[in-house]
C-alpha cells in the first residue's frame, strides 16, 4: 500500500522551501516536488523588506547579503526617503536566497523529488499526483505566479487592468547607496537594489512591452549611470504580475506564495508574504484549522494588498502618478509611515 504523507508541496521556490520547513518543525512528513535544478534564479527584485529577514531568522537561516536601511523614492528634482525603524532589510542575490532555503530543507530530511506536479486527486481523506507518485492528506500548491495547479482547479479569475511586467539585471556598479532607490518614470519604476560592494540588482516594473535597454531609457539620470559594458548576464524577466484568485483553499489543496495570488511588486514585499503565507499556512494545519487558512492568509496579507492597489492604481492615473514623489517629499513622516507599515 503507498504510504500517505503529511504534505506535498508543488514548487521549490522560497514559498515551498519555507512551508517545508516549518511543516517539519511542526512534526509533519513532508515531501516536496520541484523539477528545476537548483538553486533557482528569477526575475525578481532582490531587496529584502526587513520583515522577511525576521522570517528568516526565525527559521534559523543566515543569508548573505548587502543590508539595506531603508527606502528612497526619486523622481526628477524630486526625493523622498524612510529608514526602516525594526531592523534593516537585505539585498540578496536569488539565487543565494535560493540556496541558503534548499540546503535547510535537504538538512531537515525532506525528499526532493525532481518531477512536476502535474495531475491532482482529490478525495474524502488524501490527495495524490500521478507524476510524483505521491499520495498525502494535503497538497501545497507553491508552483509560482502562473501556478498549474491552480489553473488546474479553476481558481484564477480575469482581471481587467492593464497587465504590467518586470524586468531585471544586474551591473558591476558600486551603489550609489544603501538605499532601496525607486526611481519613478513616466510609464514604470526602476528598483536599484545594493547587492555588493560593485554589484546592483536594477528593476524594471512597466505596462509597456519593449525591451530591457528600451526601458531604461525612460529613466535617463539611471541609465547614464549604468553603462552598458556594466552589465552582467541577461535578462529576466516576469509577468503579468497581477494574478487574482477565487481562494486559497480548494479540497485538500492550499495555495502559498505567489500561487495564492499577487497585486505588484511595486512594494517589494513579495518574500515577504510568500514567508508569512507559509508560516500561517502550517500554523493553521498544526492547530487542526486547514480551513482557517483562507481568513489567517487574508488578516496576514491586508496591509500589504491595501497599500500596494492603492498604489497601483494611482500609478495607472497619470496626472495622479506625477504626484506621488513630490507629495511625498512634503510628508516626510505620512512616507516613512507608509513604508514602514510594511516592513
């Protein structure tokens, strides 16, 4: 007869990694499925909001890193910045945050089965996938943005608004700070992230459809600062951001991470969630709650979906748009509010 395990989880990005890991410290038998080889690397942006370092350290996790102290945002003459009052944030290579999560998980004991998810089973007391072979009383669906097995079940919705995009590269450029520095442009954002001593992660967030080199252009002050010969590697990129979901439970399956749904990632706050959607997660099968996810996942994730379609929205207005930096210039203490409400 095929054993039944605690838990499977579909993906081993930082969602999946952190779920196995607290599903272990909270005794469960885990198995987790993930075909890439690792570690992973992504478009993302690579700045660490001071509450995804917590998350890390509470999971016992040393990640190297460029520590960041807080957030500046810059538009023309215009400038705003908010230092992080708990703590700093940390820039981090993916694929380094990637690494540090897989070795812990292979350290714990948890199998890594090099296959995809593919074709779920749902019934009264077990859940099972033809492709792993794996039977389990749950099924973690940590399978990213454009996750399978949520198309599978149904549980996307459309959204209307316009898509928007991410871009990233890195430069062997000293930063020019220890800053986050968002510099606003007339169709996107540009996120310059200290990674190193001469290394910066450079993102690129827009509804327009062209090509790295294109962008940046739209951000003449950065681009003159970043010369092309700087550049390292290619070219990652992601999108459409936006996924809308109908729920995070469905059955015998749950989703974490950007699986369970995504607005932006214009607040940076994307590792952030997927640790605390993963921690919640477990806490909520630990207490014998699985249906408690759907309203824990919401009460968790509220002040960040609040601020970042407000602030979406307005960036898709844009005599609104044009407003945003200079008005928070003049607040001082209503930026540093905003930003560290999040962090």
């Amino acid at each position: 007869m095929t054993r039944t395990h605690d838990l499977l989880i579909a993906g081993g990005g930082p969602a999946g990694l952190a779920t196995a890991l607290y599903a272990v410290r909270a005794g469960f038998d885990v198995v987790l499925a993930e075909p890439r080889p690792m570690p992973v690397d992504k478009a993302c942006g690579e700045g660490l909001m001071p509450g995804a370092v917590r998350e890390l350290r509470a999971l016992g996790l040393d990640v190297p890193g460029r520590p960041i102290v807080g957030i500046r945002y810059r538009q023309g003459p215009h400038q705003a910045q908010a230092e992080f009052r708990h703590g700093p944030g940390l820039g981090v290579r993916r694929t380094a945050l990637h690494a540090v999560l897989h070795t812990a998980v292979l350290a714990a004991g948890v199998p890594v089965l090099p296959v995809r998810v593919q074709e779920v089973h749902q019934g009264a007391r077990s859940v099972s996938d033809r492709a792993t072979g794996v039977r389990a009383r749950w099924l973690v669906a940590a399978d990213g943005l454009h996750s399978p097995v949520r198309r599978s079940l149904g549980l996307g919705m459309r959204d209307a608004g316009a898509p928007r995009y991410g871009l990233r590269r890195h430069y062997a450029v000293a930063p020019p700070s220890p800053y986050v520095e968002v510099h606003w442009g007339p169709q996107g954002e540009a996120y310059v992230t200290p990674l190193g001593p001469q290394l910066l992660g450079v993102a690129l967030l827009t509804s327009r459809r062209a090509s790295f080199d294109e962008q940046l252009t739209g951000f003449p002050e950065l681009a003159a600062a970043l010369p092309r010969e700087a550049a390292i590697g290619g070219v990652r990129g992601a999108g459409p951001l936006r996924q809308k979901v109908r729920s995070r439970v469905h059955g015998r399956v749950m989703l974490v991470g950007d699986a369970a749904g995504y607005i932006d990632a214009l607040t940076g706050e994307g590792v952030s969630l997927a640790l605390a959607g993963a921690r919640v997660l477990i806490d909520q099968l630990r207490r014998g709650s699985p249906r408690g996810y759907e309203a824990a996942w919401q009460r968790a994730t509220f002040r960040h979906r609040l601020l970042t379609d407000c602030l979406v929205r307005a960036r898709q207005q844009s005599w609104l748009a044009d407003k945003i930096v200079p008005t928070a210039s003049r607040l001082p203490p209503v930026f540093s509010l905003a930003v560290n409400v999040l962090a």
